[in-house]
C-alpha cells in the first residue's frame, strides 16, 4: 500500500489580498512569499546523552520518533532552508525533546545561520518545551535532571526569533504579530505558559482581538500558528490535542478574518477544515517520513501548501515508526485464532494504514474498508483498539 512517500500538493486556500505598496524591511504586496513549517523537531543536545543503553531503549520503545538523529534531521532542516531560500521558517512548538534549555540553546545556534541569511526565523513554545518535567541527561544506565526552560527564559533565548521586531507582543506569553509581507501578518498564539498550560489566557486573547481588528482595518491578512490544534485533526485527537479552549480561540479568530492556522502537536500530517477555517497540522519532523510544509502565497494572493520531507535517515526513520506497529499489532493477534498467513497480512496492513495516516498519505480514491485485510480485521479483530483506530483514520 505504502513503502516510500512521494512529494504531494494541497490546495487548502485561496484569498485576494490587497495591493498595496512595500515598506523598508517588509516585502510588497505583490511578491511571492514562502514559508517553510517545521514543527515538533524535539530535538536533543548531543551533550545531554552519550546514546547509551538507557537513552536507546528509552527512545525505541517510545512514540516512533528518531531522536537519536534529531541532530542530523536539524542540520538537514537548516541546510534544505539555506538552499532553498524561503523568506521565512516557521516552526511550531516542541522544539526540545523534553525542555532541556542545553537543547534549546543549541538549537539557537542552528536557527542562527538562518538569520545570520536574512531567513526570517519564528517560533512558538510547544508542551515539551516550557517547564517540562523530564529534562534529563543520560549516560549508561543511569539518568540525571538537566535544566528545564522557564516560560522567561524561552522568551530570553528565543527573543530574536518572533519578539524582536514583531508589530506587536502580548505581556503575559510568547504571543506577537509579525509582519511578513506589508498585506500579510503572522499571528503567533503560545498555548504553552506556566499559569494556564494548554491554553491561550483571557488576556492573550483579548490582545489578540485588537490585533485582528488592526489587521481587519488595514486591509491585511492573517495567518495564525499554535503548538496545539485549533481543530481536532480526527475523532481520536481531540483532548488533549487540540488547545483546551479551543472554542474560544476559534471564535477569536474567525470573527477576525483568520481563515488558516498552522499547527503541530498530533504528529500526523492532516488537514481539517470547519465553517471557513482550515488547520493544518504538519507532522513532526522527526517521525517518519520527517515532514515539513511549504507555504506558498503568490503575487495573486493563492496559498498553497505542500508537504515534503528531509532525505536523511529514511531507512531508519521507517523501521522506528513501523516496527513499533508491527509490535504491538503483532502482540494483541498472538493468541487469537488466527491461520499464520492471515495474522502476518492483518499486521502488514495494520503498519500500512497506521504510516499512510502519519504521513498524511491515505488515499482518498481506495475503498479500504472492501480490501482483503480490512475484511480479515473485521472477523478477527472487531473488538480491538486498531479496528476502532482505522476506522477513526477513514472518518
Ligand atoms: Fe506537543
């Protein structure tokens, strides 16, 4: 069904912006504008773990992601940035494996060659980053706390990338404005501080109310960026997915014209679309197949969204995420009744699916649900978790 990913393209908007004239920094209304989303990268110090037996066995028996490699995926990320040249990189939240401030300043130091190449860089924190409880060295078999980031120390660190120069910036949160051409503005929305972990707080949002009205009075477009979803991306990923006061924040953004929002969180690459707003959430980057997204807005006001991925460690990227499948879909059929040949086609369809959804590559032509294998779980394996899982992936 599914071994390798093929670049794909996702109309997901169009809007007429308006045409008026450039100022100094920004870019004029009327030129192409490119963003590159990265988001999820969880990327760890390589002075926070020697890759010991303790780290390993940690990170294979996780949630699928390569985190060994995050300092290749991250140079990789870096070098595709540089070579291709966007006019900006957005990256949406857990940005660290686990809040280590020695993996936030390193990245830092990554992030600086985009800006030392006149690469606009922006940032939201993400869950993982701000006052995350597991920020830890590993050497061996043992395990040490390391220094977790503080919501002001982010904002230390990270000043260069969305609070300085930004139009505007909310008090209590890395929230801010950003002008990226002068008809389009970045509306960033931390859902991740101290005091209300998981939400936008009543002032944030009222702050960003007065923005929009700005932006709405301006004759300028708005595109948002949240850690969280702001729109459950399937039936399975709402709590605890999408921001918990989701409802507000839509209603925020929709009476202010807001018709995109680019988020991260889930993992998966999915797009969901609901009364004329569309979340697109771009899977992390450091799950297989290693996604980001481009957007691209052009002269005439289209936005297009693509989604690509980095060609570094592959291989190994697709053993993690399928080999997790594989074993725990192997495990929950192990003492069922199952003739050994039809076991092994529930398992391979079971990896199948579960990569497809991932990766945001479930084809909306195939009829899943009349192939052989669909029909194999459903005799065998109706009462299960994965049965109840696919079923999510098709609604
Ligand atoms: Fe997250």
């Amino acid at each position: 069904m599914l071994k390798r990913i093929k670049k794909a393209v996702l109309t997901v908007m169009m809007f007429s912006l308006c045409g008026c004239s450039g100022t100094a920094d920004q870019k004029p209304a009327g030129e192409n504008y490119t963003i590159y989303i990265g988001t999820d990268l969880h990327y760890i110090s390589p002075q926070l773990t020697d890759y010991g037996p303790l780290f390993t066995e940690m990170i294979e028996t996780g949630d699928g992601k390569l985190t060994e490699h995050t300092e290749e995926i991250a140079d990789a990320f870096v070098e595709t940035v540089l070579k291709e040249k966007p006019d900006a990189v957005i990256l949406s939240g857990d940005l660290t494996f686990n809040g280590e401030m020695l993996s936030l300043q390193d990245l830092k130091v990554k992030l600086d060659k985009l800006r030392d190449a006149g690469i606009k860089v922006l940032v939201v924190p993400g869950n993982h980053d701000i006052a995350y409880g597991f920020a830890a060295r590993y050497e061996g078999y043992a395990i040490f706390k390391a220094d977790q980031i503080s919501q002001q120390q982010f904002r230390e660190v990270m000043s260069a990338y969305g609070m300085d120069g930004a139009l505007s910036k909310d008090s209590s949160s890395f929230s801010y404005v950003y002008e990226l051409r002068d008809d389009l503005w970045l509306l960033a929305l931390d859902c991740n501080t101290e005091a209300e972990p998981g939400s936008v707080s009543a002032g944030a949002l009222r702050w960003a109310e007065i923005q929009l009205k700005k932006a709405k009075e301006s004759g300028v477009h708005v595109i948002s960026v949240t850690h969280q979803n702001v729109l459950p991306q399937s039936s399975m990923l709402a709590d605890g997915f999408i921001i918990n006061n989701a409802a507000q924040v839509l209603s925020v953004l929709r009476s202010g014209g807001v018709q995109l929002n680019l988020s991260g969180h889930s993992h998966l690459q999915h797009v969901s679309e609901e009364n004329g707003l569309t979340d697109i959430c771009t899977g992390s980057m450091s799950v297989y197949p290693l996604r980001y997204g481009i957007l691209n807005i052009d002269k005439e006001g289209n936005a297009v969204y693509t989604k690509d991925h980095l060609d570094v460690v592959q291989d190994a990227a697709y053993e993690r995420f399928t080999g997790r499948t594989r074993e725990q879909t192997s495990m929950l059929l192990e003492d069922r009744n199952i003739p050994d040949d039809q076991k092994e086609k529930m398992v391979t369809f079971a990896v199948d699916m579960n990569t497809a959804y991932f990766s945001g590559e479930l084809d909306p032509e195939t009829d899943y649900r009349a192939l052989e294998e669909w029909k194999l779980w459903e005799q065998y394996g109706k009462d299960t978790f994965w049965y109840f899982y696919f079923n999510s992936m098709l609604d």
